[in-house]
C-alpha cells in the first residue's frame, strides 16, 4: 500500500492524471451536467458533482500509472 502512494503521488503519475483529467473531465461534465449548466441552475451540489466528475478521470489515470510502475519495479527485479 505504501509503495502504491509512493507511486500515486510521484510527478510524472500527477501530471499525467492531470492531464486526463483536463480532457475527460469536460466530456464527462458536458453528458453528465449539460442540461443543468444550459439551464443556468448553478447550485452547490451541481459544483459538488462537477468537482467529483474530474475526480473520476484523475483517480483511475493516477491508479493505473502507480500500478504499471509498480509492476514495472517487479519486472525489473526479475
């Protein structure tokens, strides 16, 4: 588990999730909250919602970066 932070938090694992991040995420806002934002029903939950929709790329970007090191590290072990 440690290692996995290690890895989650390494420069090169947060700038590429932030990255995904910046494409995903307003795909996803767009599909997910296009009708609210039109409608101009700008509300704390739909920021809330905006918020975690960025979260999703960045996590899933950050968590397969920090595992593909991981196994990498095993790899070269071998």
């Amino acid at each position: 588990m440690v290692k996995l932070l290690h890895y989650w938090f390494r420069r090169e694992t947060v700038i590429r999730a932030l990255k995904m991040a910046a494409i995903v995420g307003p795909i996803l806002t767009v599909i997910n909250q296009g009708d609210v934002l039109l409608s101009g029903q700008y509300t704390p939950p739909v920021f809330l919602k905006i918020i975690l929709t960025f979260l999703v790329p960045y996590s899933v970007s950050s968590v397969s970066s920090a595992l593909t090191y991981m196994e990498q590290e095993q790899q070269e072990k071998r």
